[in-house]
C-alpha cells in the first residue's frame, strides 16, 4: 500500500458521532503498513488474523468494546489514545500537532529518519 492512503487512514479509524466508534479495517489498513517501524509488538503480515481471530471484534464497533478486548496490547491502546486525542482536537494547529505526534509514535520511515 501506498505510504498516502496510509497516512490519511489516521484520520478514519475513529469516528466521533453519538459515541466514538473504530474502524477495525483502517486500523488494519495502518498498522500492516510497511513503512511503520514502531510496531515490535505487532506481526504486521498478521494484524488482521491477530485481531479478527477475536471473535468480539468486528470490522465497525463501539471503542470502548474494542479496547476491552485489547486491553492487552499496550502498543494498539497508546495509538488509540493518540487518534482520540486527534478527533478531539478542536483547531487545525492542534490537529497538526497531534498528528505529528502519531507519525512520531508509529516511527514512518520515509518522513522521520531516527538519525
């Protein structure tokens, strides 16, 4: 995939409405990438087996269902933390800054080099 689909998939995952609700798919989407580097907890070639082989987890759920059947993935939970403040922030300045940070947090090889 594409490192841009990538990238504008962070702002897909959660969406805001009566209640927040996550896209497992985008989620997917992001964390199989092969431009992200932060993933050591993580089998990107099978994220989507991991996470479906739930069978609580469905492609469109409430967050708070799915971050109980994660509860133990500290690396899922940390980015979800870092989209929900993204979907909260409430000007562009901090949805620049916010954004900045999960592409710091996912380590995206081609925009931050760790040297």
């Amino acid at each position: 995939m594409p490192l841009i689909p990538v990238l504008m998939s962070v702002f897909t995952v959660l969406d805001k409405k009566d209640k927040i609700n996550i896209d497992v798919d985008n989620l997917i989407k992001i964390l199989s990438s092969p431009f992200i580097s932060n993933c050591e907890e993580i089998n990107n070639y099978n994220i989507r087996n991991t996470l479906y082989a739930n069978e609580k987890i469905v492609s469109i759920m409430p967050l708070d269902d799915f971050i109980k059947n994660v509860k133990d993935n500290k690396f899922i939970l940390d980015f979800i933390e870092l989209l929900k403040k993204l979907i909260y922030a409430n000007t562009y300045k901090t949805i620049a800054i916010v954004y900045i940070e999960i592409l710091k947090f996912l380590k995206v090889d081609l925009i931050f080099d760790n040297k």
